[in-house]
C-alpha cells in the first residue's frame, strides 16, 4: 500500500514538473528525496531498535506579477521501524495538535508504519515599494542565535532533530516594512488550533555596526512577551545575544510565574573557514518531564519557554570544510540540572551537485526520574535535489 502511495506521489510530481517546465517561467519548482536509516540502543528498553524514513519535498512558487507571489510547500514523510512501537503517542508528537488550519494527513496502516503528507508552507506574499505582506503556513525566524531559539515565538525546534532543517511553520498573517536597507519592523499574528492568538511586533535597526532588536506581545493570549537582542561582529568574531521576559496574564495559567529566558553565543570563523561556536542558555523555567528522549528526537517546540529542562544549557559546535564538497560537524550539548550530555558529530559528503550522503552519530544521557537513559543511534541519510 506504501509504495502504491509513493509511486503515486513520484507520477504526480513528474506531471507537475511536466507542466511547469511549459510556463514562462512564472513557476519555480524544487525539492528533495531523503531516505534515512537509523538504528541505535538505548538502555531504558535494554534493546536495540530501527527506524527508516522517507522523505518527499516539493516546493512550488508561483509569481503572476512582480508584486505577487504564491508559495505550496508539501511534505511527505513515511516512518518504518520499531522505534514507533516504543512511542505509544508517536502519531501526536509527528503531527503537533498547534495548526490552525488542518493541512496534515496520517495514515497507520500497520503497528510500525505512519505514512504522513503535509503542507509545510501555504501562502501568498505580496510586496509595494518598502511593504511586504505574507498570508497563510509561513515560517517566521526571529531568534539569531543557533542551538536553542529564545526569541522565536512564532515558531521553534529542537536542536536535535537532524533530519528537518526546516521549522515547523505557523498560520499567520504577516506585516513587514523596511524602514530603510539595514533596519525593518515586523508584526505578526498567529492563530492555532485552540483559537489562542499569538501577536507580537518586532524591529530590527542597525547602529555603529551592531544590529539591535526589539519585541513584544502576547503568546497563546496567556503571556505578554517583552524581548530584545544584540548581534556584533569583530572580524572574524560574531557575538549574538537574545532574551525575553513572559509574564502571566491569568491565574490559572499552566506556568504560574514569571520567566525569564536568554541566550547568547560566540563564533569565529578561521582562516580556513573552519567555524567554532560556543552558547549558553538560562531558562528560569525547568520542566524536566517536558524534555525526555523522543521529544528530542521527533518532538516540535511548541512553547519558547520550553527550550530545555535545565536551568543552564551549554552548547559547543565545530564546523570544518574537509574539502569542497566535504564538512564535517561536532555537536555538544550539557543540560546542567538533569546532568545531560548530547554529542552529534557528522560527516556530509556531496557526492554530485544534487546527490549529498550523511552520516551522524548520537549520543543521548540524561538523568530523568531517578535514572539515567542513555541512547546510541547512528543514521545513515542520501538525500537528491531537483
């Protein structure tokens, strides 16, 4: 039945390729194949177990005048393995119950398998002058730093999920100006599938060579949200720093308290382009039951006050060129309060211009609920773009 499915989906995309090679050029189209295999032990269970992914992604652009453009991104997503049996609400951590307009379809045809196809972006943009306007599933990034997003409100991830570079998007209207080539306000209204309102309005602006941002608003209607950040460069030396402030509205709010979360993070870029990067996160709020393993690996952050289970967060990231069409990556993270230690290192290989082969490794340990869960779990990924 699955491969039916994809055999479908690969006959559909060749037929809309067909037809939009016929146009002038008013469509752009591209997109992916992945195929991962991941295979790892973790001692909680005191086995070992697998799972394969597939992934489809078409893109789709459609521009019928310089002011106007229509974007449709879809994602098809096929899960196999016996890491799903673990889960027993595996289906409600793949599909996040946070979109307002039901773009997402599940299928379970058996105790190991979920086949899911979503729309990841569907929206139109329209642009006059220094005015921009984006209606529908967008993706908004506001936070600078790398591991963990402090100012994104809107949209977020976790910082170990290798597979989906892409965020989870939001339903939301859009209003943006520039207010000249280096500076810009933004404000943002998001709607989920509660009918709970998120708006925030944000402005970025350049002074003496350091960019400066500034946000508020309200989050799900519960919180009001004041936040800023800072980014400098010193040559090679970038610093970028990002907090906020929420503060209850009502009494019954889930998190009582007020909370203050930040982060900051340096970088230097060395002659060879090989990249080190070091960043630290406070996040007042500890919620340990929150961030446990499966959250971590297929999870959506749905909530910035949620970005660890840790009081203090540390991160290290390496990043060298091993040639030109090679890169290897080290990724560790310690979560101080649950004694956490997450080591990613990788190696990406590009094969062609549009064939790329992966390899990571995992390295999971938290201390959760008066024991220690370790997990290793290695992945292999092809990935081909068109």
């Amino acid at each position: 039945m699955l491969l039916e499915i994809h055999k479908w989906l690969v006959l559909m995309l060749l037929f809309i390729a067909f037809n939009l090679n016929a146009q002038e050029k008013k469509y752009e189209f591209s997109g992916y194949v992945s195929g991962l295999h991941s295979y790892g032990y973790e001692n909680y269970y005191e086995d070992f177990s697998y799972m394969n992914k597939l992934n489809l992604r078409l893109n789709t652009m459609y521009t019928p005048s310089e002011n106007l453009k229509f974007n449709l991104a879809l994602h098809s997503r096929n899960y196999q393995g016996t890491w799903i049996r673990k889960l027993p609400n595996f289906n409600s951590i793949i599909n996040p119950s946070d979109d307002f307009f039901p773009l997402s379809f599940t299928f379970n045809p058996a105790i190991n398998v979920y086949l899911q196809i979503r729309a990841d972006q569907f929206n139109v943009k329209y642009t006059y002058n220094k005015l921009e306007i984006t209606a529908g599933r967008q993706r908004i990034n506001w936070s600078q730093t790398f591991i963990w997003h402090v100012n994104d409100l809107f949209n977020n991830n976790t910082f170990s999920d290798l597979d989906d570079p892409e965020k989870h998007a939001s339903d939301a209207m859009r209003i943006t100006y520039y207010t000249s080539a280096t500076s810009m306000i933004e404000t943002v209204v998001k709607i989920n599938s509660y009918n709970k309102i998120t708006w925030a309005t944000m402005t970025r602006f350049l002074i003496n060579h350091t960019e400066y941002q500034i946000q508020a608003g309200f989050f799900d209607q519960s919180d009001i949200v004041i936040g800023g950040g800072i980014t400098k460069n010193f040559n090679k030396l970038s610093l970028r720093a990002e907090g906020s402030y929420d503060v209850p509205l009502k009494s019954n709010n889930r998190f009582k308290n007020s909370v203050f979360v930040a982060g900051a993070s340096l970088d230097y870029v060395f002659g060879n382009n090989m990249i080190i990067q070091g960043e630290v996160m406070f996040n007042q709020l500890k919620v340990p039951s929150r961030i446990d393993l499966p959250n971590l690996l297929f999870g959506v952050v749905n909530n910035p006050k949620i970005l660890s289970g840790s009081e203090w967060n540390f991160g290290l990231t390496y990043r060298y060129p091993v040639t030109n069409r090679s890169l290897l990556t080290m990724l560790f993270v310690y979560t101080n309060d649950n004694k956490g230690y997450h080591f990613i290192p990788s190696f990406q290989f590009q094969v062609f211009n549009n064939l790329q082969l992966d390899l990571h490794g995992q390295f999971f340990s938290l201390f959760l609920y008066k024991s220690r869960r370790n997990l290793f779990m290695p992945t292999l990924r092809v990935k081909f773009f068109f």
